[in-house]
C-alpha cells in the first residue's frame, strides 16, 4: 500500500448522499434503498480486499506524515469490513487534531493484483483557518472577567497551536498567557501543553492580600481527558497594598516557589451534562508541591475529591447527591506545627465553594484584621480576613425537577430544592492533635436549606436561590434570603 498526497490544484471529491428509508418509487429514480445497500454489503464486506493507494486530497498546510501515520492501520486490513473500521477509526483520530473543519473518505474499486481484488482510498481533508480569535465573559469566584484571545492554528503544519489570551477582572484581577499545544505527539494518543503565564489575583476584598504568580505549566492530557500530568514551575509573591491584613495573612506575605506536580482523574457516566436524570462522575486532584532545592520552596501534599451520584425520578426530576473533600498538609516531622500557604487551601462558602447561603468565601477558619487602618469606616467591609482551611469537606442533596413553563424550559433552566453543608478548619500550625482536628471540624459544620432556579451553561451554571441558613459560626458571612450566585456545573 502507498500514501500519496494530492496538491492544491486536485479536483474537490464529492460525496453524494441518500436519505434512510427511501421512499416507495426510489426505485423508478434509480436509487438504492438501504435494505438493498445493506445486503449487498454484508454480501461483500468479508471477501478478501486489499489497499493497493490511499490519495490525500486537500492538504495545504498540514505535513503529508501527520495524516499519513493515522492511516497505517489500513495496511493491515483485509477486507472491506477492516478498511471500514480502520477509516473510521483513522476518521476520528484525525478530528481529535483539531485542525480539519471535514474530513471525507472514500474507498473505489481497484484492479485485480496477483489474483486479488484491491481498491483505492481517498481521503478528502478541509483545513481550518491559520487565524481564530475569541473574546468572552464569565464569572471567576465572585468576580466578573473578560477575556481576549488569538490562536495560530496549525501554522507550521504540525497539527500545532500557539494562543495569546489576556484577561481583566472587575476587581483588578489580570492574567496573560502564551500556551503552545500539540495534538498527538509520536501519533500517541495524549496532548501536551506549555504554558507561560502571569497571573494577579486580587484576593483583598475576603483576605486582604494579592498574589502576583510568574511561571510556566507543562502538561500531559489523555485523548479521552481522563488523565491528566502537570508540573507548574513559579514564583509567587503575595502583598497587601490596603495594610489592612490580619496577623495571620500579614504572616504570609512575601515570596515563595512554587514546584508542584499535579495528577487530575476524571470519569463521568452522567446522561446529560446539562440536566443528568442518571449516572454518576467524580473527580481527583492530587498535587505535590515542593520538587525544586531550597529553603523558600512550598513544601506539601494536597489531595482534592469531587463526587456526584444521580438517581431518576421519573423523567422529569432526579436526586442528585453530591459531595466535596480536600486536606492539605505541609511535608514536615509534625504537619500541625507548619503553616501551609493560604493560596493552597480550601476556601467555603458561596455557589462556588459549595455552601449556598453564604457568602464567597464566608465561611471557615479567620483572623480578625487591623483595626487602625481606616476599614471600619466603611460597614460593608469584612472585619476578618477569610483563611481558608486546610481539612475541607461539604455535601449537597438536591431534588431537581423540571419546570412546567415552556420558555424556561426551552432555555434550559429548572428548579432544585436542595440542603447542603460543610465544614472547614485549618491544620498546618495549629499544633492540635488528630483527635482534636476532627472534633473542631464536626463542630463546624454549617447548614442551609433552600429552594431557587439553575441555568446550566457550557462554562458553569447561574443560581437563584431562596435560602435559609440553618447553623453558622459567629464569624460567618451569611444572610437569609435571595442569593444570586455563579459556579462550575454540577
């Protein structure tokens, strides 16, 4: 078998189809109805048949070899029913590339060679455009972001992307990146990323500091986006401009690097990402930080756990369970003596962090800040910073049922009654002991029971709920009544 490409000027294939279920005087038009082309397959698709070319048509930027390893399967096949399978499986390897708009494959009829039938593949392949570019909003916590990005797609003809993207926050929030990408690599079914990236996250407004992150990401994805490897390799520097920051925020400014490796697993059997009635998904984050020598080096073990289990409720409604934990611990001889880095640990409250009814961010571990620094003078503001935790956990029941108006439902939007709780406590420097630790956190937890609409979107899902908070801490952000809150789906 030989590959062959075809140049520019190659006549376009046309592939001409035939609609299921052909009517009575298909017949009479010359057409071939499917239970006809059915059984003249199955008369064929095992008889001996071999490759003898495959021509590659429409290939303008893209190198002959990264479409030419995709279809080697197909020196293997003998038979119509193998070159089939080998072509649509060759067809979605191709796809996963990320650089073809259309891919069409044809298999005609060849000469007989050495006394066996053969046929000819052509491949018909529509690239997407060098150029593309994206602007967009969404809401990242409890901040408004727009961003801006231009991609440069497959320009050296390597199935290889490089993307610009920048963004600005409502709350001065930024971040600028440059991320080249590469789909396939050595034709092995993974995508591999490099990322350089700055990044400033304003977290003044819940704990009265900014983190400022220089670095760089490389990354290992599977094709089916189950597993992932990442190793993140910055400096981060972290500062309170307001001078308004607790003693236990004030504790962690300044500078550290930050060498972590991170393993993502993900699986996901729900029927509908947008309103599942079955199945189950989780997810689980494991992250070592510290592989680089040095004294200001984070050093630590972080293990992150998301679960959610539907069950149908007729075909309208379904009970969805769903639950959350994390624990974050210094690598140290006694972890309780060790502070960890706030930016690492596990933050409740909101839509977002798995406890509505509360405020972003407003629930869990605090330290009351600076009392001579002007802020009470202002009596929205929050007179203690929010620490975080680094023993995290929260669940959620929720019944979810459709609505009976048709332009909400058209929309995508339904209904929940739900009760959720959680609960946070920090461990690093403490100095308490395991038993006490768990007895702090089972004392913490909060409750809230509330009813409210979902508007699930491809980048998250918008909430409006009535919410009553049933247990809560003195230092608690929370309030009863109307929440609007935006958080990943699910």
């Amino acid at each position: 078998m030989s590959i062959r490409p075809i140049g520019d000027g190659a006549a376009p294939v046309v592939e001409a189809e035939v609609e299921l279920g052909a009517a009575p005087d298909a017949e009479q038009d010359g057409l071939v109805s499917d239970n006809d082309f059915e059984q003249a397959y199955d008369s064929i698709k095992d008889k001996p048949l071999g490759v003898r070319v495959v021509v590659l048509r429409g290939l303008e930027r893209t190198k002959h070899d990264v479409v030419a390893r995709e279809l080697l399967q197909l020196t293997f096949a003998n038979s119509l029913e193998q070159i089939k399978d080998a072509l649509l499986e060759a067809h979605d390897t191709l796809k996963s590339l990320q650089i073809f708009d259309v891919i069409d494959c044809i298999i005609d009829e060849g000469p007989l060679e050495s006394g066996m039938e053969t046929c000819t593949v052509t491949v018909t392949c529509v690239e997407k455009g060098r150029l593309n570019m994206h602007l967009g909003t969404y809401v990242q916590g409890s901040e408004g972001q727009g961003e801006a990005a231009v991609s440069f797609t497959n320009v050296l003809g390597y199935a290889e992307s490089l993307t610009f993207s920048g963004q600005y926050g409502t709350a001065s929030s930024s971040e600028f990146s440059a991320t080249l990408a590469k789909q396939r690599p050595w034709a092995k079914p993974v995508s591999v990323e490099l990322q350089l990236l700055q990044q400033f996250t304003n977290f003044q407004k819940w704990s009265s500091f900014s983190e400022l992150l220089r670095g760089g990401i490389v990354s290992l994805h599977s094709q089916d986006h189950a597993h992932s490897l990442s190793y993140e390799l910055a400096w981060r520097s972290l500062t309170d401009a307001s001078v308004k920051a607790s003693p236990a925020v004030r504790d962690q400014l300044g500078g550290s690097l930050k060498s972590a490796l991170r393993y993502t697993f993900r699986h996901d059997t729900l029927d509908d990402p947008m309103f599942p009635l079955q199945g189950y998904a989780l997810r689980s984050t494991s992250e070592l930080g510290g592989l680089w020598p040095g004294m200001n080096v984070a050093r630590y073990a972080r293990q992150h756990l998301w679960g959610q289990v539907v069950l149908p409720l007729g075909e309208s409604a379904a009970l969805a369970l769903t639950a959350e934990a994390g624990l974050l611990l210094p690598l140290a001889a006694r972890p309780a003596c060790m502070a960890t880095c706030i930016t690492d640990r596990f933050f409740l409250g909101g839509v977002s962090n798995g406890l509505q009814g509360f405020s972003f961010k407003g629930a869990g571990p605090t330290d009351r800040r600076r009392t001579d620094s002007g802020f009470e003078a202002d009596s929205s503001a929050r007179r203690h910073d929010a620490l975080g935790g680094d023993l995290f956990g929260s669940a959620m029941a929720a019944l979810r049922f459709q609505l009976p108006v048709p332009t909400l439902a058209n929309l995508g939007i339904y209904g929940h009654a739900f009760v959720s709780s959680g609960s946070s406590v920090l461990v690093g420097g403490t100095n308490k002991s395991t038993q006490a630790l768990l007895q702090d956190f089972g004392a913490g937890i909060r409750w809230t029971v509330g009813v409210g609409l979902v508007w699930p979107t491809a980048v998250g899902q918008l909430e409006v709920n009535l919410c009553r908070v049933m247990s809560a801490r003195s230092r608690d952000q929370y309030r009863h009544g109307v929440h609007l809150g935006f958080g990943p789906r699910g």
